[in-house]
C-alpha cells in the first residue's frame, strides 16, 4: 500500500489518499472502512443516452464518485472489495443520493475521509504502508491426495492453492496404480509451489503432513528438480522444512506454527508471533489462572487495575457498526499501550484469530494476579 496524501486535523477528522498495490491491501482496506466514511474513488457506472431521433442507448463510462458508505463486503478468497453506498457529491452521470457499488481497484488510488481517525486505524496504516509487511512464509499442508498451499502474511493467511487427486489403494502383488497416482499428485503439488510461491519475497516453506508423506515428495520434489533443471527450485532447497501435521486440511497450520523447531525457525514474523502469544496464555490459563483474563469486561477490569502487560485482541473487533462500543476496544488498546503494556492485534484470517474469536475476542496475561477482579465481576453479574 502507498499513502499519497494524509490531512488529519486537531480533532481527529480529515482524510487520507491510498494506492492498493497487491491484493492483500484490499484487506487493510476493508479494516479501515465503516459505515458513514465517505469513499471518493474511481468507478465504472452505466449510463443511459437519448439521441436526438428519440432512441435510447447505454454506455459504460468511467468516472469518479464520492461515496457515504453503507455496506462493505470483502471477499477473502479472491480479495476483492465492494462498497455500496449513496453519492455526496455532484456528478454529471450520478445523481446526488443515487445508489452506487464501487469495486476498489488495485493500484487505483482512493480517498478515505472519517469524522474520527482513531489510534487503532492509523495503526493499520502504518502497518499496510510497511514495506517490511510481506508474505514471507509459505505452507504446504498435505496427505495423501490432498494438499493445501497456503501463503502466510502479517495480516491474513492465503488459501492460494488446492490439490486433490484420488489415489487408489494398494493392491496385493501391485502397486503401480497407487505409485503412478501418488507421482500425479507430487507433480501438481509441485506445480502449485512453482505457481503460487514467490521464492524473492518467501523465507520458508513448510511442508507439513502426517507419517511420511511429506518425505517422500520433498524427495521426489528434488529428484525432478534436477531431472527438469529446475534452478529456482535447488537454488531455494535451504528455504523449505519438513514439519509434522495431524492431517493436511488447512486447519492443521495452527498446529504447525506452534512447532518449537519452526516457531525458532520464523521467529521474526508476524503470524509466529501470534500463535506464540496465544500458546502463552493457555499456558497461563492452566498455570495461572488468576493471571489470564478473556472477555471485554474481565480484560477491561484488569487494564484499569494497570496489570495487563500482553493484550490479545482480534481485529474483528474494530469492524464492530456500533461506534460506542468500538470506541470502548479502542480505548482499551490505548489504555494498555500508556501503561507500558503490549498490544497484539491478531488477524481474524489467521488461524491463531479465529480461536481468540472463540474467547469473545480478547484477552490478556496479566503482569501479577489479581483474582478480585473476576470475583468482583462474577457478583456484578449476579446482581444483573
């Protein structure tokens, strides 16, 4: 992402201008919008004409609108984004208040205006405009007969690819149906990783799986490197690592990251670091219970009490409609930065996000127990 142009006043209204320059900004994008912003971008809207015999025609024409958002729909497999609103400002093919959807365009720029730009939004700004903030992890996720590619960013975690060919079973004194199968399915996992991985910008490829399945095609991945003289393949061979899994369906990348070997392995990134935060507080949970507090209230009471010293809280949260309640997340997230603590925002597209979702969305390992708090809000509660 590019930032053109950024005019935030005093009050904390203004405006920003953005370049969307690769298809994972279309999801920073979606988490800065909300209802009632005010979207100027350029768009593609039919139009009808009356020529002067009286015959009416229709033409496509481009032009650029300015928005008041109503609805927002992000599509995460192919991200893309569609944001529907009415028009706030005169056009000459667009009447003030006629509906229109806008599907922002990548490297395409668009002006976002806010009457409050809070710390959590420029946040996200900042982080999307980080040119450090790339996809440098890879994932094959497989068994026999499926796998799962997957591209692992700092923000979401990519489906980008999945294979899967039927392989029959082995039968007594033959196996060459199986084996030719098994070679089908290597050769168009292999494929996929030629495809969908960009070996300048990837540090690592895990290839995860269970019992030996990813041994047998990191060996045939290499026996055809050398046969095809694929050179990007044995030129990156140090990047790629053998991992166990339980299955080789997406959800077993969770179990991957948290792998101690691969956790050290990825230590700088992002999504290693999410999981690493999470594992931490279930440990505290089981250890500690007084020391770890999920729930708005709980979580809440606890940063008041200045003990919070790391919050986990999912970006799923700040998409909330409702502004009060928003600015309540908001407030927590500043609270606990003031006092010293740290802030992990965790991406609801990763798999690390969508378990916190499980805890209502945030949580936190405090820096000393304070088991009042939750008895205080166990007997507010019985009050209500």
């Amino acid at each position: 992402m590019k930032l053109v142009h950024k005019d935030i006043e005093k009050d904390n209204a203004g405006q920003v201008t953005l370049i969307p320059d690769e298809s994972e900004d279309m999801w920073h994008t979606y988490n800065l919008l909300q209802v009632g912003d005010s979207l100027r971008a350029s768009t593609i809207r039919k139009v009808q004409t009356e020529s002067s015999t009286g015959s009416v025609g229709s033409s496509r024409v481009r032009t650029t609108l300015t928005l008041c958002v109503e609805t927002i729909d992000f599509d995460s497999q192919a991200c893309q984004l569609r944001v529907k609103g009415t028009n706030i400002q005169e056009n000459q093919y667009v009447k003030m208040g006629a509906y229109h959807t806008i599907e922002l365009e990548l490297n395409r720029k668009f002006t976002l205006a806010k009457k409050v730009w809070d710390s959590v939004v420029l946040d996200r700004i900042e982080q999307a405009c980080d040119p450090a903030q790339k996809a440098d992890v890879a994932a094959v996720v497989m068994q026999e007969g499926l796998a799962n590619l997957v591209l692992v960013t700092p923000a979401m975690t990519l489906l980008r690819a999945k294979v899967e060919v039927t392989i029959p079973r082995k039968r007594k004194g033959s196996c060459a149906q199986h084996d030719k199968a098994l070679d089908r399915f290597y050769e168009a996992v292999m494929q996929g990783i030629l495809r969908h991985f960009n070996f300048d910008v990837v540090k690592c490829i895990l290839v995860a799986s269970p019992g030996f399945v990813k041994d047998q095609f990191i060996s045939y991945l290499f026996k055809e490197a050398v046969r095809q003289d694929c050179k990007i393949l044995l030129e990156n061979r140090s990047k790629f690592m053998m991992v166990h899994s339980s299955s080789g369906h997406k959800y077993s990348l969770k179990e991957v990251l948290c792998d101690p070997a691969v956790t050290a392995r990825l230590s700088d990134t992002k999504a290693a670091g999410e999981v690493k935060a999470l594992e931490d507080f279930y440990k505290m949970l089981q250890q500690e219970p007084d020391r770890a507090f999920y729930g708005l209230a709980h979580v809440e009471r606890a940063s008041e009490a200045l003990a919070i010293d790391i919050l986990l809280i999912s970006d799923k949260l700040f998409r909330h409609q409702d502004i009060a309640t928003r600015s309540r997340y908001v407030r927590l997230v500043d609270g606990v930065k003031e006092n010293g603590g740290t802030v992990r925002m965790f991406s609801s597209l990763h798999v690390s996000g969508e378990q916190l979702n499980q805890l209502s969305g945030v949580a936190a390992i405090l820096r000393f127990p304070i088991a009042e708090v939750s008895e205080a809000e166990d007997s507010s509660s019985d009050e209500d």
